[in-house]
C-alpha cells in the first residue's frame, strides 16, 4: 500500500481526514488514527484495498455501507465511509482502551461481570443478525472494554451479508452460528481464562452450542451465565 505509505510521509488529507498514528494492521488492511479537520474530532480510519468492479468489491461495499447504518451500543460504530478508485476508507469512533484479551491478562472476571459483558455482546451479535450481516471473528481480540466496563465489537474484515430466507435452524447461514459458538468462548474465557471448545467444531444448531458448552469439563457456573448470553431469542 505505497500510496498509503506516501500519505503518511507527505501529511496528506484523505478527504476531510488527517491521517496520524499507525495501529495494528490485518493482512488485508491499514488502520490508523484520524483527525477530522476543523472538529480535531478523533476517529480510526481502516484501509482496504479495493478491487473496483468485481463481485467481491461490490459485496464489500454493501456491507460497509449496511454497517454504516447500525446504532447499538456494543458495536463500533462506522461514522463515514467513502471510496476511490484502489482503496474503501472506513471511518470508526475511536476507544481509547483495552481490549477484552488484554484484560484477561490481568486475571478471571467474577461472574455478574462476564454475565454483563456476555448479554452485552451477544446483544450486538443479535442485532447484527438482524441486519443480515454475520461478524465472522468473535474473539476476545475484538472486543474493546470501555472504561465503565462495556464491551465494543470491533473489526469487521471477516464479515459478511447473509441472505435471511431461510425457514428454519438448518438452512441458517454458517457463520451465522459460529458467532453464537465464538460469544460462548469468550465468557467461558472471562470466567475460566481458556476456551470452551474449539471454535473449528462445527453446530448444526443454537440448541447444540448450548449442549456442548455444558459439557464442557470446566462448566460449573449456573446456566444463567452462559446460556441465557447465547440465546437469541
């Protein structure tokens, strides 16, 4: 990404935006922090690659301009989205905090607080669904603790819209339940600092992530904690 690169070096502005900081960056994308001119509003613009015209480029702006309409508390909210001809900047609120993997570093949560974080988050997944869009990388990662101990889902490069015309639990998309199997994870993390099961399992149904996560040999908190988290309903 040479022209990023040389934005960097010459202080250029990306439309209304001084780019400044350099974050941890994916494979496929840029991340920095932002300054909107006139405001010195802080944010965190992501830069990926556009492929222009293809299917997969047009499918990617789809969902950057879907996620750009979703308000929940839990969700990193999208505050601007543009595009030119090689790249899509995503514009997105700005958390100055930890995120949940680094918290954990610091020791397990009691339970009425993985409980919280738990709804919280199963809350926006929920949500989310209702969108059609499947997050497609639930992990203790992406998920920012603000400082009253709320949780943010962030980082939206694995996700995808679904199609919801679907008639029952069998023909639900994938990933669609693998959120479900990721949100299980993360509380059986919060409260016993590894994972429940192998998030490479494949369910056929929510039903069947709950069996598994009371099976589970560390599972000993009451099924108010976990369970009532990952129901969708």
């Amino acid at each position: 990404m040479n022209s990023i690169k040389f934005c960097i070096e010459k202080k250029l502005k990306i439309k209304t935006y001084y780019l400044k900081d350099k974050l941890p960056s994916g494979l496929f994308s840029q991340v920095f922090t932002c300054v909107k001119k006139k405001c010195d509003t802080k944010f965190v613009m992501k830069i990926e690659k556009n492929d222009g015209t293809t299917a997969a480029a047009e499918e990617r702006r789809n969902l950057l301009t879907a996620l750009q309409k979703c308000f929940h508390p839990s969700i990193n909210q999208i505050v601007d989205f543009f595009e030119t001809k090689h790249y899509n900047y995503a514009v997105c609120e700005y958390i100055e905090n930890e995120s949940l993997f680094e918290n954990l570093k610091k020791g397990e949560f009691d339970v009425g607080l993985a409980t919280r974080i738990g709804a919280q988050i199963t809350s926006a997944v929920f949500y989310l669904h209702g969108c059609n869009i499947v997050h497609g990388d639930i992990s203790v990662h992406n998920v920012i603790l603000r400082a009253d101990n709320s949780p943010v889902l962030i980082d939206f490069g694995l996700s995808r819209m679904f199609n919801n015309n679907f008639s029952s639990q069998d023909y639900l998309p994938r990933n669609y339940l693998e959120d479900y199997v990721n949100v299980g994870n993360i509380i059986h993390q919060m409260l016993y600092r590894q994972m429940c099961f192998d998030s490479l399992v494949v369910f056929n149904d929510i039903n069947e992530i709950q069996e598994k996560i009371k099976s589970c040999p560390f599972f000993t908190v009451s099924d108010l904690t976990v369970l009532k988290c990952i129901d969708p309903v």
